[in-house]
C-alpha cells in the first residue's frame, strides 16, 4: 500500500488546530457539490499539509492556497 503524503511528521497540538481551521475554511469556499467529494477533501488536506511542512502557518493562508491549488 502506497502512503498517501511522503513525510511522516508527528503535529504538535497547536500546529494541528491551524491545519483544522485552514481545512474547514477551505471546504466552507467549495461549490456546494463538491463540500461532501472525498477526492476535493483530500486534495484541499495534503495542499495544507505539505504547505505547513514548508513553513506556512498561517490559517487564512493556507486555506486560501489550498483553494487556489484546485484551480490550477
């Protein structure tokens, strides 16, 4: 079985409340067809993950980068 990222990082609690609250801001600017679509989730949750990975902590940043990773 493949692993879905490539990292292996363990969060700490604080940075796995902003990659919470990134993710639910993302998902809330989704099309409402595509709020339940395992595969955009996915897609909008491993933007953020490997955004936090290189240094972003930002909330709004991220989930923002996230929704413009779909568009591309």
């Amino acid at each position: 079985m493949t692993p879905l990222i490539s990292s292996r990082c363990v969060y700490d609690p604080e940075v796995l409340m902003v990659m919470t609250n990134a993710f639910d801001r993302a998902c809330d600017f989704l099309p409402a067809e595509f709020r339940h679509s395992d595969h955009m989730r996915r897609k909008l949750a491993l933007h953020i993950v490997h955004q936090v990975d290189d240094g972003e902590s930002d909330p709004a940043r991220l989930a923002d980068s996230a929704i413009l990773s779909l568009l591309r």
